[in-house]
C-alpha cells in the first residue's frame, strides 16, 4: 500500500506540474495574439486561466460581451464590475452593481475597469478572481514605461492591458509606480496610477499581503500564499540542485497557483532559467522549482530557493561563481575535441545507471528498457568518481537519458519554458582571451553557469554530471608506465608503439584501401590467460599516447545481432569521436571462427564486427582468455596480435613491488624483510597480476584487522603477506586440475603466437 501511496503522489505531482506549464504556455500565447487587437484581447483576457477547472460547455466565456452593454458602476475615470458565467446563454455578463450604467461605447474617457470574476470549477465549487483592464493611453504608456514586459500572459504592447489577480506586474514593481505616481501628482496619468494603485490595495488577493507587506519585509519572511511575492521575473536567486553547490538561476515565471486557487494548492511551481552548454553553443535550460506548502512564515533565506539579496556573503559567492564558469568554459567552449576533452576527477559526481549507448524513447527499439524499473534504476545519484573523464555534453544530451535533458543534480529541464521563450538574449561573443582578462565578462551571463560538466566516466562506465571545481587538465603523454611498468617483451612493446605512433602521424596519408575509408583503424589483438597484463597493456598504450581508454564489453554491444551492430556503430562513434583507444574486453564471441556447425546468432556477431571494423579509423584493442579458434576474416584485420603466457618469476617479483609500492610508506613494516620473503619465495604460489594485487590488499586489510582485536600495529609485514598467499595457494591447489583442464581447451594454438603486422 506504502508503493502506491508513493506512486499516487508522484502521479499527483507530476499532473499538477504539467498544469502548471500548460497553464504558462496558454498564457504566454494569449498575450502574443493581444498585439494590435483590442477587441480581440478584450474577449480572450476574460476567460479564466485555470482551463482545466471551468464548465466544460464554455465555448464564448467572453463572446457577446462587446455587443451586449456593461451594466457597471462608474465613479469618474475608474469602474467596477461583477462578473458572472450564465447558464443560459453560456457566456459570461456583467451585472448591474448600482443604479448607474456605463455603456462601452462610451467609456472613451474610461481609464480602467476593474472586475471581479465569478465562476464554477467542474466540481461545483465556486470561485472567484480579480482582472483589470486598463485602457487609458497615456495611463497604458506609463505602465510600459516602469514595467518590464517579462511577465507571462501579460502584454504592455497592445493598446489595452490585461491582467488577474494578484497582479503581480503591479505588486513586483510597488515602490516603482508610488514613486512615479508621486512625481507629477497633478497630472491626469498619476491620478489614474494613484487610484488604480489603491484599488489593487484593497483587491481581495491582495488585502492580506499589504497588511503585512512591511513588518514580513523587515523581518525578511514570507508565507505560502505571499511566496509569488519575493519571486519577480528575472530576479536571480540561490539554488542548490547540484550537490548542495550555490549556483544562480533568474526567475522566468512566479510560484502562483490558477486564478482562486492558492488557499489550496499544496505545492507551487516557479520556472528559472540558467545558460548550459549543448556541445555546440551556451543554451538558455529553464528548470521547475517546487515549493511545498508550509504553515505561517519563513524565513526567505530557508527556503529551498531564495533571491540573492537575502544569501549571507553575496558578493564572495558571486566571485566564486565567475571564476567557476570561466572553468566551465574553458572545458567546454573552448576546449579543443577529441582528446582534448579528456580530464582528471576525483570526488562527488551525480550519475545515471545508464547504458553506455542507450538512445532515446523514439532511438531505441526495446521498450522494456524504458519501464518504470529501469527508470528508477536509472535515476541519478550521487557517488564518488575517480579517475578519467570525457567532458561532452552533446553525447551526454543523446545517450545518458531517454529525455536528452540538461540534468541540473536531480532538477530535469522544462522544454515548454524553453518552447515559450520569446526573448532575444543570447550569450555574449567570447574569445579564450577574455577568461584571461583583468575586466570581467559580462557579469550577469557569468553567473547564470552551472557548477557541473556533463560527460562520461571511462573507468565506472557511467554517464554523469561532475563538479567543474573538482575536474583538473589531463597530465598529456605519460609513456613512463609503458616503458617501464608493463612487463612485456621488448620487441613487444617496440612493435606496438612503432604502430601506435604511425597510426596518429599518417591518418591523412597512410596506405589506402581500395574501397574508399576501408582499413584506416589499427586493430591489436591481445589474448592468454587471466591476470597477464592483457588490459594493463591496453591502459598503459593510452597513457602513453595522451589517449582516453574507452573500455567495452559485450554487455553494452548485446548479443543480438542487429542490436549489435547499432551499439558498436555508436559506441566506435564515440571512440573516434574522443581519439580513445577502443578496448572491447573479453570480445571471444565476436572472434570464434563461423561455419556450418556454429550458432547463428554467433556468426552473425562475428559479421557484425568484421563490417564495422573496415570502416573504423580509430586503435581498438581485442582481448580474450578463451578462443578455441579465431575466424581467418578477423585474422586478416588484426595488425598485431600477442599471446600472453603465465607470469615468469622475474615479473611476479616486479609486479609484487608494483603494487607495494602503491602503498603509503606508514603502511608498511620492514619493507627489506618483505621483499627478501617476495625474491625467495613469491614466483612458488604461481599467481597471476591480478591475485597479486589482491593479495597485497587483503594483506593489509588483516593487518588493520588484527589492531583493532589488540593485536599488531595495523602495519603490513611479511607474516601477513605469507599468510595470505598460503590462502590463495590453498584454493588454487583445489581449482588447479579444473582450471588446466579448461585451459587447454580453451586455450588458442600455439601456432598462433604472434601475429606479425599485416
């Protein structure tokens, strides 16, 4: 019951929420089609904006209202109206209020009318609202003079204004238009603004804000129903959608509720905006704010979004904001493609459990991928990330969700405010140069930057958001482990950097194929068994080429073939389109030999690579520990091909110091003793580098352990090391006929120990 409560309200939420943007979108077009037309404008502004409440049999709300005379109450310049919606004829009338009667015709000297709206929603309730329509010229000029024409549903350029309460137009600018209506307060114009002002004041909507409009501004809080208040269009405010991080957002649309509504609405939706890069340009995203319901007051500066006025430290924040989007920039505008979109991380990211080339709804033909499950499987969260990452938002936008969103934390953007966006800003011009600058770029675009890059994690296969202050420049070229860490024969290592360093320096001119784009790639095959060095090889290429490592497996190609052949065109894609090194790990049934005898589906995948493979322009290194046979087109792909055997004793020595050196030097007690035990006896246990590796980790686990139960110093010596290596050696023994039984069936010819360059 707990799950479907859940999944009610969620349903709730998400239907109040698309109100809501309907609701602006109607709006924003209503006041686009006002421009020129008085009439026009004067049947469409008195329907009331929540659609989805009124009678459903109201076609004309407002249709006979220009041929039928309004029976209203005329005091000067200004009159007042009640409204009603009659049943018989299915419109709305005006009713008589007093004796007085003031035809529209000849209301030429009318400045405004304000009117109260009476209507039923669907369910019988009654309801009510406020709208002025403002007419006078000059009173019309005025307001568009101290307005700005920023709010939706409002229009400051046709020859009449409309607007529902609670006129936040009018309430958002107050001081302005007192100060104005004081300045020539004999004039026709500030007379007409003085009493439109003092009727607004006494507006129902309103009545309650102005009594306490003062004391909550000096106290700086706020309530629910005056929330709208603190929120005028293009206001910047704090938020911290991503990782707790202070960013600015400015305010597109206010947190108000359907004409009527707002004593029961239990949660408010406000529109802002912030610039984010698509991987082509800086785009305006638009997110919806929540605001739950909350008794009394608050505090402005507790609320989950508040403007920057009220954040302790303002002028520091901002600092930090444009010396973070100069960063920003840098790794995204102005950062170089391919590998150069390469960075170092290390710290809190927010992920997607996505696969590496998932497409969108419409992109992917597997509907159950996109079930409720896997959504929320997918939903991103926040985790620790280290090592490399790909800054790039274009390929984040196309694959790491089904929505192509600019995720902001867990914050999705909202594509209607972006579809009733009608502003003409853009983001300035800029040259690298300008970063670099003493003068600041344009302040307000540089504080409207996100704190995060949205990229791809090599090594966690995951798709994710990064803090931009935790993401630093690669370090380039690093051929040292190559060289000297990667325990590989030297004619071995001289062969593959001899192909790597050709492959980069003739791309444009090596020998061609006779099929045009056929066989520019550099295909290495790296086969033995488990724990050899087989992808060590493969990081350590990468590293000394200042190449990202791109690392596939057969779980994000499938084993469908059609499917098959899609991912691997997208993910050599990617590869290619971030100059990485292509490692498809464990790739056995793409290479097994095809016939007669062979599954189907297993022929077909071999096909798939081999098509793919002759149009790659990339290095793609192939690894397996168990091909019976490899099929001969696959071989006649393969520029160099490498059998990995079993450690030697010399390399299980150095790969023991290896990793003991990767250990802080407090860690460890008497490293001479250690190593004496590891030249003595460490090639004995028979353990490949990856066993190695974990034994020198549960070495030093134990001693930690043992300190905690009193005894040792948590420190790792040679008992620990010994006592967990005569473990391994224990479960090796009783895995070692099975495990040499499935070696040599598994196991290639020797026949196919090496392949020279073809």
């Amino acid at each position: 019951m707990t799950q479907v409560a859940s999944l009610q309200q969620k349903y709730i939420e998400l239907l109040e929420k698309r109100i809501s943007q309907l609701e602006e979108a109607v709006k924003d077009a209503a006041s686009k089609d006002n421009k020129g037309a008085k009439e026009s404008s004067d049947n469409d502004a008195k329907q009331p904006a929540d659609n989805a409440e009124k009678k459903p049999d109201n076609k004309e709300e407002v249709g006979n209202k220009t041929d039928k005379p309004d029976e209203t109450k005329s005091i000067g310049r200004y009159v007042v109206a009640l409204r009603k919606w009659d049943s018989s004829s299915a419109s709305y009338k005006d009713e008589t209020v007093a004796e007085d009667s003031l035809k529209k015709k000849e209301r030429k000297d009318v400045a405004y009318v304000f009117r109260r709206v009476v209507y039923e929603t669907y369910f019988g309730d009654r309801r009510a609202y406020s709208e002025l329509e403002i007419e006078d010229p000059r009173l019309v000029r005025l307001l568009k003079d101290e307005i700005d024409n920023k709010y939706p549903g409002v229009n400051f350029e046709g020859a009449t204004i409309y607007m529902q309460a609670p006129f936040p137009a009018i309430a958002h600018n107050w001081d302005r238009l007192q100060k104005r209506a004081q300045q020539d307060p004999e004039s026709q114009p500030s007379k007409d603004l003085a009493h439109l002002l003092g009727r607004v004041e006494t507006a129902e909507e309103l009545v309650d804000y102005f009594k306490t409009k003062e004391v909550n501004s000096m106290a700086k809080v706020t309530t629910f129903e005056t929330l709208w208040t603190v929120f005028a269009p293009k206001t910047l405010i704090v938020a911290k959608p991503f990782l707790g991080i202070p960013q600015l957002l400015e305010v597109s649309s206010s947190p108000l509720s359907a004409p009527g509504a707002m004593k029961k609405v239990s949660r408010l939706w406000m529109t802002a905006w912030c610039w984010d890069w698509d991987g082509k340009e800086m785009v305006k995203v638009y997110y919806y704010l929540k605001f739950r319901r909350f008794r009394g007051t608050m505090e402005i500066s507790k609320l989950d979004y508040y403007p920057l006025s009220y954040y302790e430290g303002a002028e520091e924040l901002q600092s930090t904001i444009r010396k973070r989007s100069n960063a920003f920039l840098k790794a995204t505008m102005f950062c170089p493609p391919g590998a150069g979109q390469t960075f170092k991380y290390e710290g809190m990211a927010f992920v997607a459990r996505r696969k590496v080339v998932s497409g969108s709804r419409d992109e992917d033909e597997d509907e159950d991928e996109f079930d409720d499950n896997n959504d929320e499987e997918d939903a991103a969260k926040a985790r620790i990330i280290e090592g490399e990452i790909i800054c790039d938002a274009s390929a984040y936008l196309q694959y790491a969700n089904a929505h192509r969103s600019h995720s902001l934390g867990d914050l999705e953007h909202d594509e209607i405010g972006e579809a009733t966006d009608d502003s003409e800003s853009s983001f300035p011009k800029l040259e690298k140069e300008d970063l670099e600058s003493v003068e600041p770029v344009d302040n307000r675009h540089m504080l409207l930057i996100p704190p995060r890059l949205l990229g791809y994690s090599t090594r966690e296969k995951l798709w994710g958001q990064f803090n931009v202050d935790q993401t630093k420049p690669p370090p380039g070229k690093q051929p040292q482990k190559f060289e000297h860490d990667l325990k590989l024969d030297k004619k071995y290592k001289d062969l593959i950097a001899a192909l790597v360093n050709s492959h980069e320096a003739r791309r444009g001119r090596q020998v061609e194929d006779v099929v045009h784009d056929k066989g520019k790639g550099l295909v290495l095959l790296l086969h033995g068994p488990p724990g050899v060095g087989k992808t060590l090889t493969a990081e350590t290429i990468a590293e000394a080429s200042g190449k990202p490592l791109f690392v596939v497996s057969v779980a994000e190609i499938g084993l469908d073939a059609s499917r098959a052949e899609k991912n691997l065109d997208r993910l050599f894609n990617l590869a290619t389109k971030w100059e990485a090194i292509l490692l498809i790990d464990e790739a056995d049934v793409f290479l097994e030999t095809r016939g007669s005898t062979s599954d189907a589906s297993r022929n077909a995948l071999v096909s798939v690579l081999l098509r793919v493979l002759e149009y790659y322009k990339g290095v793609i290194i192939l690894t397996t520990n168990r091909i019976k046979s490899i099929d001969v087109a696959v071989v006649s792909r393969i520029h160099l091909a490498i059998r990995y055997e079993d450690l030697r004793p010399e390399q299980m020595r150095s790969i023991f110091k290896y990793f003991l050196d990767q250990l802080e030097p407090d860690d460890i007690q008497n490293r001479q003793k250690i190593e004496r035990f590891v030249d003595e006896y460490g090639h004995h246990y028979g353990l490949n580098g990856r066993q190695i590796r974990n034994v020198v980790s549960a070495a030093l686990a134990s001693a930690r352990q043992k300190k905690t139960q009193g005894i040792g110093n948590g420190k790792l010596d040679e008992e620990h090391l010994k006592e967990v290596c005569e473990m391994t050696r224990e479960f090796q023994e009783q895995l070692k006929r099975q495990f040499m039984m499935q070696r040599a069936n598994n196991e290639v010819d020797t026949r196919f120990h090496s392949y020279g360059a073809m």
